[in-house]
C-alpha cells in the first residue's frame, strides 16, 4: 500500500511537472488543435476556421481545426475533456454541446461544466421561424391558426434531435399548447430542403441558412428568436413583436478549454481571441455570413451563461419531453 502511495504521488508530481512545462513554453512546442465536434461546412466548422486564423497569426503558431462528428457532437467534446490540459488542445463548444446535452443524454460521456474552462463566449446565433411558402400563411399567427386547424399535419423539422432549432420547435408547441411533430435531420441543408419542397410545412434554423431559398421564394421568413430585429432581415418581427413572447431560444458559439488548463494560458487565449473578435473585418463577416450577435465574453461570463442555459435549458427538455429519438 505505501509502494502504491508513493508511486501515485510521484505520477501526481511529474503530471504537474509536465503540465507546467508545457505552461512554460507554450504556445511555441506544437500547434494548437481547434476541435469541431461537427461536420465541416457549418457554423462551428466555419467560425473555428475564421478565429482560428485570427488567432494563429496572434500567437505566431498554427492552429489546426480538426473536425470530429457524431452523437450529437458527444465525440468530439469528451476527446477534447480528456486531452492534455496544456493549452494545445480547444473545442469549439455550442449551446447543444455544453448545455442540451446534459438533459437530453442519460450518459454523456463529459460534464460540460466540470471538464472544462470557459475561454470566452464567441457569438449569439439567432434562430428564425421559416415556412414553405406555399402554405398560405404570412405571420406567426397566421401559422397557428393553421396548425390548431390542421393538427394532423402540425410537424416542424430540425437540423437534428437535440439542437437548438429542435428545441425551439419543442417550446413553440409548449407555447401554443399544440402537440406537433419533430422531424431530425442529418444537418440543415436536408431539413431546409425538404421544407422548401412542401414534405415538412415549417422549421426553426439560422437566418443565413434559410435565405437562398427565401430569396427564391421557396420559403418565408415570419419570426427571429431574439430580443431585437436581425440587420439582415429588418422587415422580419421578434417573437415577442408578433405575439408570442417567451419563444426565445437563441443559440450561442463559444471556445473551451480541458479542465487544468493554466490561468495564465487561458488568460491569453481569451486576450487573443475576444482581440480578434473585435476587428471591425472578422465582426462583420460573422454578422453578415451567419447573422451572428459577436459577443467575446470574460471566462467567467462564459461560465456563467453555460451554467444558466444547463439549468434552463434542462428544466425544458424535461418539461417539453424532448429527445434524441
């Protein structure tokens, strides 16, 4: 037992040894590696690319985006919970990840509040009722009414079970007090596609997404989840303006690190990060491209908000009896 003692505190030693090497020389060793625990081509994918960038000339160090898939974005976030907390490894966390998850999953395989450390909250993402256009209806209430005269074909689609767009679906059904139907895709191009030809008659998903096809007419835009207008579709109300306050779900973009991470190393990459954030040519492409609000938050206000969003977001999934199914 004492052989055992003695072997654990030496291993303890030399993990804090390593740890703070790595500390000391960071971030010259190696490069950085930006975990996307998605598919390339979306949001997650493309902001990891474009900060990424900022934040590889920053530092004089690349920084690799390694996308990494699967089980609702589990895959990738518990790699990154159980790499080396030496400042080379970071995830690009969303509302899904860090905080859905941990109502929608029985077994996560990563706590998203005690395996990490909040970096800094890099946008909101607002959300954005759209209907086939040929359904006949021009407003938010417009399509209530239809759905309570047509509660057999009262379904919505989503970019997947868990995400913010099914869980805003989940909500407005709460809202309404109206049983409908959630429909997951693959991704969001499949759900706006299948929208666009009539198969589903509505859905939730980000502004940028739905426009092409708004803009060929195929689908109308009717609501934004946010407290205030998009600047890329002036003429589209909140859901509170068109009378269903308490619909307000609004996705959020942020960067983690692992759970140890030195203060001193996140201090910087928060430094970096919110630096590049702020430079009016990075702001206005993530406004313009994805209707994002930029934020760049402290840590402690990324702490916080993952914190409130688990709680609330939680109690909703629980409440609405959402799943992954």
């Amino acid at each position: 037992m004492h052989r055992r003692l003695v072997l654990a505190a030496a291993c303890s030693t030399l993990c804090l040894f390593t740890a703070a090497a790595h500390a000391a020389d960071w971030p010259t060793a190696k490069p950085i590696t930006w975990v996307v625990p998605f598919a390339p081509g979306g949001s997650t994918d493309v902001v990891a690319r474009m900060v990424g960038q900022e934040l590889s000339a920053a530092l004089k160090q690349s920084v690799v985006v390694d996308n990494r898939p699967g089980a609702g974005g589990a895959i990738g976030v518990q790699a990154v919970a159980r790499a080396p907390a030496d400042g080379y490894t970071l995830i690009g966390g969303t509302i899904s990840t860090h905080a859905i998850n941990t109502a929608l999953y029985k077994k996560l395989p990563y706590d998203p509040i005690k395996d990490f450390e909040p970096v800094t909250l890099i946008a909101y993402v607002p959300n954005v009722l759209m209907v086939n256009s040929a359904l006949g209806v021009n407003t938010f209430e417009e399509l209530v009414a239809w759905i309570r005269k047509n509660p057999e074909k009262a379904s919505y689609a989503s970019s997947g079970a868990g995400t913010s767009t099914h869980l805003t679906g989940a909500q407005m059904a709460e809202l309404i007090k109206v049983p409908m139907q959630h429909i997951a895709y693959k991704g969001s191009p499949q759900a706006l596609q299948d929208v666009a030809a009539g198969n589903v008659p509505f859905l939730f998903d980000q502004l940028t997404a739905g426009l092409p096809l708004v803009k060929a007419g195929k689908l109308k835009f009717l609501a934004v989840t946010t407290k205030t207008r998009s600047p890329l579709a002036p003429d589209v109300p909140t859901t509170a303006e068109a009378g269903f306050a308490g619909l307000d779900l609004v996705s959020w973009q942020a960067v983690y690190a692992p759970k140890g991470t030195p203060r001193d190393v996140v201090t910087r990459l928060n430094t970096e990060v919110v630096k590049a954030l702020r430079s009016p040519e990075l702001k206005a492409k993530l406004e313009t491209q994805f209707g994002m609000q930029v934020v760049g938050s402290t840590p402690a206000e990324l702490a916080a908000v993952t914190a409130a969003d688990t709680a609330r977001l939680g109690e909703l999934v629980r409440r609405t009896g959402a799943t992954t199914e």
